[in-house]
C-alpha cells in the first residue's frame, strides 16, 4: 500500500513539475515506442496517432494514443502548424474528439501524461458522421454530473474533498480503448483535486483503497459507468447509447443514474443524455 501511494506521489509530481515548465533531466525523456518512422521534416522523426479526449477549446490537449499503444499525452498548440482534412487551419478549428497525427522528434517526456518532444505539426481529421464523436467528452460530462450530485458523499470530515476517485468503465458502451479511459479517468480527477485510479470494486478493494468489511472507502468515491442492454431498442433510427451510472461511497452512500440514454444528433457530440431514473442509499 505505501510503495502504491509512493509511486502515485512520483507521477503527480513529475506533471507538476512539467506543468510549471521545469525542465527534467534528460534522462526523463526517452524514444516513443509506438511512434511511425518517417516525419517530412526530420527522416528520423516520428508520428502519433492519438484522440483529441479533451481541451480543444483551449488550446491544451489531452490525447489518448490509439493503435494498440498506451499514451497519454498533453499537448500545447500554441504556434503548433495545424491542418485539419488536409487543409491548412487553426487551432481553434480543433474539437474534442478529432483523430489527430503529432509529428515529433520521436522522444517524449516521461512524465504523466507525457509530453511529445520537438513537435513539427499536428494534422487533424474531422470524425466521420454517425461516429462515436467525443465519446470521451460524454463519459466526462455523465461523472461530473454525478460528483455534483449528492456532493456530501466527495467530503471528508475535515471540510476538503476526498483525495481519491476510482474510475470504472471497463464495461461503458462505445468500445474506448484502455488508453481513452486512462485519459478520462485522469482528467476527470484532475477536474477535481482529486488522484484518479482505475479499476472495479474488487480490484480497489484488493489493492487496499476499500475496506472490504465495513463495505467503505474512507478517503474516495468510486464512479462507474455500465451498458444497460435492457434500454436498447431494436427500431432506433439513429444511434444509441444506453447505461447506468453510479457514484460509491459505502454500502449506505450511493448515488444512481438509470436508464440514461443518449442518441447521436446527426450532427454535433454525444454529450447530451437522459437519465431515466435517479436512486440513493
């Protein structure tokens, strides 16, 4: 458990550091191992595939690596050259969700999220209609709505919020790879002071984080998402995502959405749903 908690200590502070613009030694950076050989600028450098999970509007990225591969990254487009569909663009033309190709040196930083080193450009290419656009936005709008839902189940008794969140989408509808849910779960706790952890009950039970016995977690909240196939139906003339959610404390600290349901707008994002039912424990 301390050795866990250590390590968590390590990687908050190494994206601090790296937030604040301290420089690491060059012993932090190493050679993206998932990167494609070829850059047009550099032959030796290297492109990125990843999703555009969050900070379009502002111009720092939060990108999850697609392609199998497990990156996390942060990005600044400040006086990055963009394109978006081939054509020559602006940053502010980017939106959440966008598939996007870093074209770097092939070295990143390894801090949490890492940083690309010597970025040459960033080519972004506009999701195809009736894709999963910005799913990773809706997951993000479905838990903050729910921590700010009974938020007494976020304190602690000395007046703050809990330290931790568990995050579980392992069983979301949309098919996000492990590499968008890490991104989510990240910046949903960072959304929120909080260190954000993955997993089910059992495995943060057997990771020492809930108390088993007493059926509590004293310093965090888990928050899950899940199918509901029961609200799907067969004659949807356009695409549906249908779920349940729900926010942990304790046996008698729960808080549920049910029967929640979002249907792609033809256009747009997938960022507004229903809830069919809410339930407290």
């Amino acid at each position: 458990m301390k050795k866990m908690r250590i390590a968590i200590v390590l990687m908050t502070l190494c994206a601090f550091l790296a937030a604040c613009g301290q420089a690491l030694p060059p012993s932090a950076y190493a050679e993206s191992s998932s990167g494609v050989s070829g850059g047009v600028d550099d032959p030796t450098g290297s492109v990125t595939v990843c999703r555009i999970v969050d900070g379009a509007e502002t111009g720092e990225l939060l990108l999850a690596e697609l392609n199998g591969a497990d990156g996390v990254y942060l990005l600044s487009t400040e006086n990055l050259p963009v394109t978006v569909d081939g054509q020559s663009a602006d940053a502010k033309d980017l939106t959440d969700g966008m598939t996007v190709e870093v074209e770097h040196s092939g070295m990143v930083l390894e801090s949490y999220p890492a940083q690309f080193a010597q970025i040459v450009s960033l080519r972004a290419q506009t999701p195809e209609k009736g894709s999963y656009n910005d799913l990773c936005g809706l997951w993000l709008k479905v838990l903050d709505d729910l921590w700010n839902t009974d938020t007494g189940l976020n304190g602690m008794e000395d007046g703050g919020t809990v330290p931790y969140v568990g995050v579980n989408l392992s069983s979301a509808p949309g098919d996000l790879t492990e590499t968008e849910k890490a991104a989510v779960a990240w910046q949903f706790g960072q959304l929120h002071g909080a260190q954000a952890l993955m997993g089910t009950f059992e495995e943060l039970k057997e990771q020492g984080y809930i108390d088993g016995e007493q059926l509590f977690w004293e310093d965090g909240v888990l928050f899950s998402v899940t199918a509901n196939k029961q609200g799907e139906t067969a004659d949807a003339s356009l695409p549906t995502l249908t779920f349940d959610a729900q926010k942990w404390r304790g046996g008698r600290g729960a808080y549920f959405f049910s029967d929640c349901v979002c249907v792609w707008p033809k256009s747009g994002t997938w960022k507004e749903y229903s809830i069919g039912n809410e339930a407290i424990s």
